[in-house]
C-alpha cells in the first residue's frame, strides 16, 4: 500500500509539473500570436495607403509619403526582426529517472518472507516439575569473561598455505590447501582419511552436517570463480555452482550458503535452486571471511583491520576497529551464545567480540603456538575451537572449560 501511494504521489507531482509548463508555455505563444496579429494589421494599413496615394496624389506628394512608409516599414522591421531574434523553438520532453530504468536489474525481490519463532510467554508450572528444576544445576552463560580454553591437541597439518578449516560431527577435521589444489580430512587420530584433488585453488570452507557435504570457495582463482560441493560420503565433488566473481569467505545458515563475492558484496545462495539473494550491496576486499548468527551477518576486512556485522537486510550493526589488539582480521566463527571468534594473522591472536560488539577479550596469543593464523572454526557439537596456523604446518584444537 505504501508502495502504490508513493508511486500515485510521484505520478501525480509529474502531471502537475507538466500542466504548469504548458500553461507558461501557452501564455507565451498567446502574446507572441497577439503581437503578429497587431503587426499583421499595421501591415495591412501601410499597403492600404500606399495604394490610396498612388491613386490620388501627387508625384511630390507621393514622394514625401513614401519617404514616411519607409521609416515605417523599417521600424517595423526591426520590431520584427527583434521579436524573431527574442525568440526560441521549445520542445516538451521527458527525462526518465535512471533509477526507474533500473529497477527491473536492481530489484529483485519485495523482501523476504520468513517466520520468525519466539518463545512463548505462557508457563505452565506442576508442583513435582518445580521440584524438580530445584535438583537442575543453572549453566551460566558464556559470557566473554568466562571464556576459558586449553589446548586438546597439536595438529600436523602436512601442507602450508591453509586458508580454511573444519570439524565434521565425527570429529575428523578438514583443512584447505590453497596453492595444492586440494582439501584433506584427517581422522581424529590425526592421520589423513581422505583427500580431494580440486580443480580450483580451494579458499574457505564450511561443513553442511545435514547433507553430510562439504562447500568449498574458489578464493582468487582465475578460471573456476565457483562454490564446490563434496560429498563426504562418496569422497567425490557432487555439482559445482558457478559465480561471477571471486569468493572468499563462506558460512552456512539454514540450507542457504552465506558468501563473499569480491565486487558485489555479501550473497546468500541456497544450495538446492542456486537461487541468490544480496545482503551488503558493496565490494568486498580479498581474503573476507563470514559468519552468521540469528539474524546478523558478520564479515572480517584485513586491508582496515575491522570486524563488521550487518543485519540480513543488509544495514549496519556495528564495527570493531582496535588495532592494539587485533591486526589482520581473517577467519571468523560464533558460538551458539552469539559470541565472536576472530583471528588475527599479523597480531598472532584470537580475541572474542561479544554480541553487541561493545565488548572484547584476547584469548590466544603466539604463546599459545599461534603464528600467522589464517583460519578457525568453532564446533557446537564438541565445544571445541580448530585454530590453523598459515604455513608452518601447525593447527591446534582447543577445549572451552
């Protein structure tokens, strides 16, 4: 309704602006026609009596009147000659508005329709379940404050150049490798499973638990600019979704795919009909990694060294920017408490951001063996957090206590 308003007000703004400019321009063509007619008269008397006195007057007397028509006809000449000088040819046209023009390309869609689910406000209580929430311990939130790790194990990852890693709800980790063309999956022993020869530098990527697959981003590669599905089952790639860009960072909400693509913004595909959404309509650096919780999107720029969060209609939350503590933003994950997980490659770290991002503390340092970390994942399932190191072989998995 407010749509069909505002385009009657605009249809009607336009006709009013076009009455008003033919009403001045038909009050000008009236004058103009008045003041040829009063010429045309004035014409008209001139012959008039330029005839009556070469039928009765003299040659002296024809002489001296002639001599007065020609001034006459000379003033009115110029007054002619000035009227057409003072005037232009004018033309009403119509500039389209360039936004109407694109609107069929730039918008898509009205929006999207979704139901949002929220807990109810009706509680019934039964004296034996109030017994009963008496002997259940309360869990405190995982407030950033609380947020305590320790290491469960050092991983030999047997490659360099590491941009993505994984835990699969076995607990067999998967890492990226960009240069080798390959993504491998280690078993929780730590010895390779699997691997996969891509045929595209493999960037970031995230693990669909309910089909079991995995989505692997392009990252810079000049020649597959795509998302890669794998299926873990048949250890084979299973379709590939071609993209106009390059594609960095990579998340997974519902059964959509959240994604970086460098000149346009942050996407969101659905991997079944490759249907795609818009969420930031901006460029986006190289090496952007996403997440997503509830209703925010997250994005990491390395180039400002700042942590963005946007809403899924794609307005701005809120930025992180405090470089005396985290430099080089790449990886980036979310517990199920809304807490934000950032690695920082040139400050060797990972610090938590909380929900609101008001707050932030620094929970592993190079102390901890990180040195140029690129990639982190954080996996519910476990609690745990995989943490890779760039190019020296090292990922660790940590332990929330």
């Amino acid at each position: 309704m407010k749509i069909n308003n505002h385009l009657d007000k605009l249809q009607d703004d336009l006709m009013k602006q076009l009455n008003e400019l033919e009403e001045i321009e038909n009050s000008k063509m009236c004058q103009l026609m008045s003041s040829l007619e009063k010429k045309e008269k004035e014409i008209e008397e001139s012959q008039n009596s330029l005839l009556n006195i070469k039928k009765h007057a003299t040659d002296l007397q024809m002489f001296l009147s002639i001599k007065q028509i020609e001034e006459d006809v000379y003033s009115k000449e110029k007054k002619l000659q000035a009227l057409a000088e003072g005037k232009e040819q004018h033309t009403l046209s119509y500039q389209i508005n360039t936004s109407i023009q694109n609107i069929i390309s730039d918008i898509r869609s009205f929006g999207e329709v979704r139901i949002e689910s929220k807990p109810c406000d009706i509680v019934l209580s039964k004296k034996k379940t109030r017994q009963a929430q008496l002997m259940v311990p309360i869990v405190p939130t995982k407030s950033i404050e609380n947020i305590k790790l320790t290491i469960h194990k050092t991983i030999d990852t047997q490659g360099n150049t590491i941009y993505g890693c994984c835990i699969l709800q076995d607990d067999r980790l998967v890492f990226t490798y960009y240069f080798d063309k390959r993504i491998k999956i280690f078993s929780n022993a730590g010895s390779t499973d699997f691997e996969v020869q891509m045929p595209c530098r493999p960037f970031d990527i995230v693990y669909i638990s309910e089909d079991n697959l995995l989505a692997v981003s392009s990252g810079g590669s000049e020649k597959h600019k795509c998302i890669t599905i794998i299926d873990i089952k048949t250890k084979q790639i299973k379709k590939t979704i071609s993209l106009d860009s390059f594609v960095d960072g990579i998340a997974l909400k519902d059964n959509r795919l959240i994604y970086s693509e460098r000149d346009k913004g942050i996407l969101m595909i659905n991997i079944d009909d490759e249907s795609i959404n818009d969420i930031v309509r901006e460029a986006m650096p190289s090496a952007c990694y996403t997440a997503t919780f509830r209703d925010n999107v997250y994005h990491t720029n390395s180039d400002t060294h700042t942590v963005f969060c946007y809403n899924l209609q794609g307005e701005l939350q809120w930025t992180f920017h405090n470089e005396s503590v985290l430099m080089m933003p790449f990886g980036i994950d979310v517990d199920s408490e809304g807490n934000l997980f950032v690695v920082g490659c040139l400050s060797n770290n990972v610090i938590v951001i909380s929900l609101d991002g008001q707050r932030h503390r620094e929970i592993l340092t190079k102390s901890d063996g990180l040195s140029a970390p690129v990639s982190l994942h954080y996996s519910g399932p476990t609690n745990q957090l995989l943490v890779a190191n760039f190019d020296n072989k090292k990922a660790f998995l940590f332990n929330f206590i």
